[in-house]
C-alpha cells in the first residue's frame, strides 16, 4: 500500500483520528532482540516495541477498528530497505515512496535481498523521536492500518535526518 501524506494533513489526520494503547502488556515477553543491528538512526528495540505493543492491544485506525494481531519481528534486510529510503528522501530533502527512477518499496526490499510475499511502508518527516513518529503514524489510518495488518510478520525501520521510514512485509 502506498502511502502519502503531507504534513499538514498529517497533523490534521492526526487531531481527528486516534487509537487506543494497551496499559498492561506483554510487550517485554514478545519483544525481540535485535543481534547486529544495521545503523538505522533509531533505537530499533523501542520502535519494534511502540508497534508490538499496539499490534497485541488492538486498536482504532480512524474508523476501522482492528483486532490484536501477533508481534512482528525485527529483520535488518527490511531495516536496509528503510535506510535506502529514509537517505534517499534526505537527499532530496522531500517525503516520498518512489524513487527518482520510479522503484518503490517492492523493488527495494528485493534488492536487499528479501523475497516477499506482501510488503507496505510508512515513510514520515519531521518528527524528533521514536515515540513522535510512532504516534504520528498511529494517528493517520492507512498508516496505522499498515503497522495493523496482520499479513505483515516482519519490519525494519531507519531514520536519515528528519525522514522517517518503516517497512513491513511477510517472505515468500
């Protein structure tokens, strides 16, 4: 799924629209260590934990209300494909999917060398922390919705500057 969303309207989208976190969780049971982690520009543990946590509480994704769903887990092939994106769009200094030669995610994530079966991101700018980007994303339905779909088993995130990506997918 392809995704965009201009700051204004992210702010907009994100007044309007919210999703309900866990209190109690077994995060810290369903959360994976991440051996060797590829430089991403992010504390990977917290994002992984951020998106666990709501994927196993459940929540609302502007009107849509999803389900629990199982804990992704870390994979740095995917964390590679984010970091190609997130440096990709600070050099052009603007949020996009698409690269200038029209690949997107799909193409990215082959290059790093994963075989996929399904695959989204959610790419972002401007925020400042793990924590703001997270709820930012939660706040915006297709992007929550992303973080929500339970065909998704594995992600990988990078920040480069002030753009922010996160990839999911499930392999062949």
């Amino acid at each position: 799924m392809k995704l965009y969303v201009p700051m204004i309207g992210l702010a907009i989208a994100c007044f309007a629209t919210s999703c309900k976190k866990g209190t109690e969780s077994t995060a810290i049971e369903t959360l994976t260590k991440i051996e060797t982690p590829l430089v991403t520009n992010l504390n990977n543990e917290l994002m992984l934990k951020l998106v666990n946590d709501i994927r196993l509480a459940g929540c609302k994704c502007g009107t849509t209300t999803m389900p629990p769903v199982t804990a992704l887990t870390w994979n740095s092939n995917l964390a590679t494909a984010a970091s190609n994106q997130s440096k990709y769009m600070e050099s052009i200094n603007k949020m996009q999917h698409e690269s200038a030669n029209g690949k997107g995610v799909g193409d990215r994530v082959t290059a790093s060398g994963y075989q996929w079966k399904s695959v989204g991101e959610n790419v972002a700018q401007g925020q400042t922390t793990e924590n703001q980007v997270f709820n930012d994303w939660l706040k915006s339905e297709g992007h929550c919705k992303n973080m929500m779909n339970a065909d998704y088993k594995e992600i990988g995130a990078a920040r480069a500057g002030a753009f922010w990506t996160q990839v999911f997918a499930v392999k062949m």
